[in-house]
C-alpha cells in the first residue's frame, strides 16, 4: 500500500512583474509504494524553481487559494509536469 510519509517546510519568495514565486530552499517529498524500506521514494524539488503555487481562476480564489492546505502538492505538480 502506498503512503505519503512527509515534506519539508515550503519556503518562497514573489518575483515582481512574473506572477509566480521562486523556492528559496528545496523542497523534499517523501512517500513510499509499500512497507518495504528499499521503496522509498524522494522528491526534491531545487531552489530557485519558479513555480504559480496553485493555478485557480482569480473569481474562485475566495473558495480555493493560490496558497492554501494543498500547495505543496501544487509545487510537487507543476517540478514534475
């Protein structure tokens, strides 16, 4: 069974006129496939990577913040698309 087993904190700073935001420290997923310690998986995700936080429509955003609960999930998303 797969589970999500932690990330470090998310730390990132506005780049005026870009609309996005850059990491000021990699950010590292940890998960795993199984209880098998050899299928471990981590992601890190490098300073200085560029990224939109969360894409949601500016009318929704009241609802769905760029930078709500889910956002690491969103950097995570747009490292590996």
């Amino acid at each position: 069974m797969s589970d999500f087993i932690g990330f470090t904190d998310l730390e990132f700073r506005r780049v005026e006129g870009y609309g996005e935001v850059w990491l000021t420290k990699p950010l590292v997923f940890t998960s795993s496939i199984s209880d098998d310690p050899k299928h471990i998986f981590k992601f890190t995700i490098p300073e200085k990577f560029g990224t939109n936080l969360t894409s949601v429509p500016r009318p929704l955003r009241w609802l769905w913040p760029v930078d709500g609960p889910y956002v690491r999930a969103s950097v995570l998303h747009d490292y590996l698309y």
